[in-house]
C-alpha cells in the first residue's frame, strides 16, 4: 500500500465490505496496532530514521500474509518510500507526511520517529531523553476515528549498567496532548 498524490480507481463496495466490520473508533483497535509497530521499530534498534506504517484491514492482504487476524484486525504495511536523509521530529518529515494521500483500503497510519523528551511527571528539573513517538490515528468517516501517541523512553547508561536486559523491556508513556501536531498532519493524509 503505497501512498499515494493521485487517485486511482478502487471500488467503494469492495473497500466497503473489508472495513464494514471495523470500529474506527475503538481504541483497542489502534492499540494493538500500535502494539505491533513498537515491537518492530524496537527489533530495528535505536539511532533509526522515522517508520510509517499504514494500516489496512487483514482481508486485503489475506491472500499474500499469514497473519492472525483475531488479534488485531489490522494489518502494518511498512511505507518504504520514506526519505533516509530525513531526520526524525524534522520540520521536513511533517512536510513530508503531509505530502502524503492514502489509497482508500488504508483506514488509519502510525509514525514511530526518535525525538528528545522531557518527561514532566519528573519535575522541573527532568532532563531531557532520548525517545521514540509512537503516533498512530484511525481514519472515521468524518475524520473522528481513534488517536493515541505513546513515547518510548531510551534507556539510560545507569539504566542498562543495573539491567542488561532494559533494552529488551520497552516502557511506553501516555498521557492527552501528547504530540497534537502529528496527529493532526497524520489526519490531515486521510483529506481529500
């Protein structure tokens, strides 16, 4: 599922019958999904250029991918199409995204892109971290379905020195108003 700046031909009833079943507006939707993209940008490493996936319901790619469609009933499809020498929280990559236009079979996106976060829960005088941003939004008719972002905090040198295996043991934060304008440049691919 490439994105896409022109429309091309699909059929309504076709892509009808695929996301029927689907509530765009559950939110354990658009968990599980973004459960998955975690697990795969986390098995990338860190030091990584930003990842777009979008989401489209299983029964498209049924045919091409053994998946289960009973644990989440959206499928990932890695967008290769994303520039390297873009950098993550760039100016340029929301420029970028918002170039993009889905084809009708993709009902939502994630970007998962590393960025430096402070965490405020900390205090005032919390340093800044290394972090992924998780960012994932479902597309509803009106443009009103499921939102979350999640962050990923890196782990510290003090961290790993007390446990080797933190790097294997990804914590996602979440709160309201995390990131606002990256979901909204991800909704905005969805317009017409």
């Amino acid at each position: 599922m490439a994105p896409s700046s022109s429309d091309s031909p699909h059929s309504s009833d076709h892509t009808s019958d695929h996301t029927a079943d689907l509530d765009l507006h559950d939110d354990r939707i658009l968990n599980a999904a973004l459960r998955e993209a975690v697990d795969f940008v986390h098995a990338e490493g860190w030091d990584r250029p930003a990842t777009l996936f979008a989401l489209v319901p299983h029964a498209f790619i049924a045919d091409v991918v053994d998946a289960d469609a009973q644990e989440n009933p959206l499928a990932l499809v890695v967008q290769e199409d994303l520039p390297e020498h873009i950098r993550p929280g760039s100016e340029e990559l929301g420029e970028f995204i918002a170039t993009i236009r889905w084809p009708e079979q993709v009902v939502g996106a994630i970007l998962a892109q590393e960025i430096t976060f402070v965490n405020t829960a900390e205090g005032t005088d919390a340093e800044p971290r290394a972090a992924r941003l998780y960012s994932g939004i479902l597309s509803g008719p009106q443009q009103d379905g499921a939102e979350r972002t999640l962050i990923q905090l890196r782990p510290t040198e003090e961290e790993l020195d007390a446990d080797p295996f933190a790097q294997d043991k990804p914590q996602l934060l979440g709160g309201e108003d995390i990131a606002p304008g990256v979901i909204a440049t991800l909704r905005a691919t969805f317009e017409d």
